[in-house]
C-alpha cells in the first residue's frame, strides 16, 4: 500500500523538477557579446550602443556620456544587461568599458590643442604622488583652452600612478603618470627562473625601483652577484626567457590602453 502512495508522489516531484528545469531555461538570458569598439553620438549610452544582439533591450540606458568619453565598470553593466534579460559572458575578464563619441575618432596619445569653449579632462579630487588614477577622479569641464599636452581620453590615465602631487580641477595630462612602481630600491623579493617545466627561485635585494613588466638590477643574497631582472609584481621578479615573455606581455596591455 505504502509503495502504490509513494510511485504518484514520486511522479509530482519529477514533473514538479522538470518544471522547473525548463522555467530555468526560459528565464536564461539572450547571449550578447561586447563591440569592439564601442561609440555614441547623443551623450546616453544604451545596451544597443555596447552589445550585438541586444534586441528589444538595446534602448535601455546604462550611463550618461558628459564628455568626449566616459568609463563603466563592467561588472555593473553586467547586471544591467541581465536585469534587462541578456546573457553578456565577459570571456575576456574585463574590468571597465570606454565609450566613446560617435562623431569623432579616437585621438588616445595625440597631443591636442583647442580654444573657445572646449571640453577638457580635468581631475575631480587632488591626488598624491605615488596614488593610482581611478575612473571617478577624472571629470570633464567647460574652459577657455586645452592646452597641447592635455589628455585626450580617460583611457590614458587610468590605472597609471601620479608622478607628483595632482590637484583638483587641473587639466590632465598623460605626462602626470606613468606605471604603478611595485619595486623599490632595497626591497627584498624573490626572483623566479622558469623554463622546460623547471621552477628555481632565489632571495635577491633590488637595486633599483621598477614598474610591472620593466627590468631592475637585483643582487643575489648568497652569491652577491647583480643580474637583470623584469618586475612580475610587488616583491616579484623573473629572470630568463620567461622575463622576456612577461616584459612583451606588459608591453602590449599598456599599448593597447
């Protein structure tokens, strides 16, 4: 008797499952990918104006575009791009999106020179020597001039470190930063030889100060031998072809910007 109760239940809780399963299904969102390179001309910047195949969705705003660029962390247009049902993967891992104005092409490592009534990219706090340029401490402004060696795009200065102390409302320029310095002079690191599947690595003291991806002298602890080594990260260094590889690789990301 007990059996012939338990074979209906076990039929409802398997369609019950199944319903489920495709209600999961149905609410899964309509795969989008990133453009290439995205642009917009009115100032409101849509999923239309980010994704392929936004669809119905494509008029949703994300953000407003008060200058020639504006930047967007990718992680909030995600969620953006779901709660208006698209599926957009991030495959890359990217972190911010520049969008930029339809009208013009990008002008990234131009200088440029303008006056009358021009838009210029201006820093929205005062920074200290040594402090990343974050998305939010760039804003741009109405002035009288740009000058030559004005900062054309947010992109350029972005994730880079004040050379010298930066004040609010000054005009940016790619000549107030340069990559973030993760060794200094003395540290104590650890430098890494890697080649054929063989891992070595050794306690040195740095000889001079480094940005990720440039070369440093180091000095072996035990040996006192000074070698040339590439900046992998804070208290890290590599020697050998996996230093040449890590040195290209920065090369690129910071061309690219």
């Amino acid at each position: 008797m007990m059996i012939m109760l338990l074979r209906p239940l076990a039929s409802l809780i398997l369609a019950a499952g199944l319903a489920l399963s495709g209600a999961a299904q149905a609410l899964a969102g309509q795969a989008v990918t990133l453009k290439a390179e995205v642009v917009n001309a009115d100032g409101l910047v849509t999923l239309g104006d980010l994704f392929h195949g936004a669809g119905s969705a494509a008029g949703v705003p994300v953000a407003r575009k008060p200058g020639l660029t504006v930047v967007l962390d990718a992680g909030a247009v995600q969620q953006t791009a779901r709660r208006a049902g698209l599926d957009w993967a991030n495959a890359e891992g990217l972190r911010r999106i520049v969008v930029r104005t339809a009208a013009a092409p990008s002008t990234a490592g131009q200088a440029v020179a303008a006056r009358g009534n021009v838009e210029v990219l201006t820093y929205a706090r005062s920074l200290a020597a040594g402090e990343v340029v974050q998305p939010q401490d760039l804003i741009w402004a109405k002035a009288a001039a740009a000058p030559a060696d004005a900062a054309a795009d947010a992109s350029q200065l972005i994730g880079l470190e004040a050379r010298r102390p930066l004040r609010a409302g000054s005009v940016a320029s790619a000549r107030d930063v340069s990559a973030p310095q993760v060794i200094a002079s003395g540290d104590l690191i650890t430098l890494t030889y890697e080649h054929g599947g063989v891992t070595l690595s050794l306690q040195a003291r740095a000889r001079g100060r480094a940005a990720l991806g440039e070369t440093f002298a180091a000095e072996n602890l035990t040996s006192r031998r000074v070698v040339q080594a590439v900046a992998t990260g804070p208290g890290q260094g590599a020697v050998g072809p996996a230093a040449d590889q890590f040195m290209a690789q920065s090369a690129v990301r910071f061309a690219s910007r």
